[in-house]
C-alpha cells in the first residue's frame, strides 16, 4: 500500500505529534489520508459542504471555523496563495507557536510556500512524494503575523475574503448574466453557487422578486454573501446545489456553474448543477445560465428543458436561457 505523505512523516518521525491535546486539520478534502492521525483528537475545518459531510459521515468532528486552542495543526495547502498563507498564520497562533504541519502539491505552490516559511519560522527538511511535499514548523506566531492579514483588494463595494472565487475582482461571466437578465424576473428566484452574492446583489432591483435564495456549498462565500446581500427578501443556504430540495420550487434560477473539481476541468459538475435546476423549477420556470463558450452544455440542456436558446454574451462566454423543465408536471386544480 502506498502511503500518504503525512502517513509516512508520522511513521519515519519526520513529524512528531504531541502525546496529548486537540489536532486541527484544516483544509482535507474528502479523500484525503487522515488514518495515521489519532481520530479521537482531530476537529478537521472544513468550509466545503461536500466534503464537510463526507468526513462528518465517516465519524470525524467537523467545523467550519478554527478554534483557538490546539495542541498541534495540520494544514492542507488550498490553491489559493494568500488563503495558504493566512491558513498557516492562524494554525501557528491557535497552537501557540507549537507544531503546524504543512502538506500540499507542487501545483499549489508548495515549493514557495516552503521557501517563504523558512525565511520566517523554524521548519523542518522537506518530505518530497508524489509531487508535493510535507513540512512542519514552529514559532512565536508574530513571524506570521502579516500573513494573517493579507492585502487583500476586494471589488469595489463588495466583502471577500482570500480563497473564494474570484475574491479579487467581479467574474467576467457572472457580469455579462447580470447584464443580460431581463427586467420582468418576478417570484421565487435561486442563484445557484451563489459565491460571495455579485449576481444576487444585481437582481434585487426587481421589485417583482419576492424572494432569493442564494445556495452555495463554500461556508466563508457565503458568510461574504450574507454581508453583501442584505435585502430582507433573501434567504442563504449553505448547501451542496446537487442535492438540494427546496421547500417550494423556484420560478427562476439564476447559474454560473462551476466546471473545476480540481485544476482538471470537469465538465460533469456543471452539468450536475444544470439538472438539479431543472428539478428545483416549476413547470413554467427558466433558468438564466452563463458559460464558457467551449462548453456544451447545450446538449444536456436539450434534455433537461423544452425551449433552449442562446440570449447573448461574447467571444469567451455565452448567456443560455432554458425554460419548461421536462418531467414535471404542473399541479392539478
């Protein structure tokens, strides 16, 4: 059996845990190795709804936020540079400057996050496999102290935080649907992965809205939305899109559906948001999606929706009306 990284540093003694106390893990996703940890003593943080329940279902204790009071940290490296960074500085401040363990992949930038530690903090020999690498570190957690408060620019007008998407600037995809929307949207409306609220916030000047739900599975984008979108006709749920019923169904749903499990584009995921619209629709409603022009989810669509047609966008994006959802019936009177 091949080990993980973290298996093979706690079994070499490359990283030494300490007897006792409470270990934060923060970042696994669900198919992460987490056997050689003591499972008793992990509270793992993790703010993605899918593999927040993944771990909950195998019996771990699962946050959404980092506690204060460790004994010892181990950190997966996010993609994100200044949400790695910002990851570590807490890790160190909530274990008091005591062993934060750092794995991650080459294509995370773990290479210059193991350079820039070891300018800052007392860091062990880096472990190299599988294309990543696993140190650990300790320090006074003012060495950190800057990483903890990121410079961080985030668009005018709007609350983001490092990590989510597009946390630096309005998704170029997510303004051409804005745009594009028609002033006539009324009812019940969904924004589906809602992210930190743009799309939501754009819509509300319809006064026919009368309500918005904003849906989406990554915790701190939704935290941000509740702090961007303030109208009393929005409801937020932190939820995986795939598998979420509605108490009633929606009259329009708004989508820019995410295509990326990974760096790997995975077109499946969007197509997965797609259907479960059309399940959360009712048997008049239509569905406003944005989409890179590569992708053809014309062809699902066709299956999902009786009235498909294009509406717009540009060389890199298209704007996708769908309406009438196949396979539901319209309620007897």
């Amino acid at each position: 059996m091949s080990h993980s990284r973290l298996t093979l540093a706690l079994e070499t003694g490359a990283a030494v845990l300490p007897d006792d106390g409470l270990i934060a893990v923060i970042g696994p996703d669900a198919g992460a190795d987490l056997s050689a940890l003591p499972r008793d003593r992990v509270q793992i943080i993790q703010g993605f709804r899918p593999d927040h329940d993944a771990w909950a279902g195998r019996g771990y204790q699962v946050v959404t936020d980092l506690g204060d009071d460790y004994a010892a940290a181990v950190v997966f490296v996010p993609r994100a540079k200044a949400q790695a960074r910002l990851w570590l500085a807490r890790a160190l401040a909530a274990t008091k400057g005591g062993l934060v363990i750092v794995d991650g992949q080459k294509t995370d930038g773990i290479d210059s996050l193991f350079k820039d530690c070891r300018k800052r903090a007392a860091c062990s020999p880096a472990l190299s496999k599988s294309h990543g690498k696993l140190f650990s570190l300790t320090g006074d957690a003012a060495d950190l102290a800057d990483w903890a408060a990121p410079d961080h620019q985030a668009p005018e007008g709007f609350e983001t935080q490092p990590g989510v998407f597009s946390a630096d600037a309005v998704d170029r995809g997510s303004a051409l649907l804005a745009q594009a929307l028609p002033a006539k949207i009324k009812g019940r409306v969904a924004d589906l992965g809602a992210g930190w609220g743009y799309l939501s916030a754009q819509v509300l000047d319809r006064a026919a809205i009368t309500e918005l739900h904003l849906i989406e599975a990554d915790h701190a984008a939704l935290d941000c939305a509740r702090r961007n979108v303030t109208d009393p006709r929005t409801q937020f749920h932190w939820a995986d899109v795939t598998k979420f019923k509605p108490g009633v169904k929606f009259d329009v749903i708004l989508c820019n559906p995410p295509f990326h499990t990974s760096r790997a584009a995975d077109p499946a995921l969007g197509v997965a948001f797609l259907a479960a619209g059309a399940r959360m629709l009712t048997p008049g409603g239509e569905m406003w999606i944005v989409a890179n022009r590569h992708l053809p989810y014309e062809r699902s669509l066709a299956t999902l929706f009786r009235d498909v047609a294009e509406m717009g966008g540009d060389t890199g994006f298209k704007i996708i009306r769908a309406a009438h959802p196949l396979g539901v019936s319209r309620p007897r009177r």
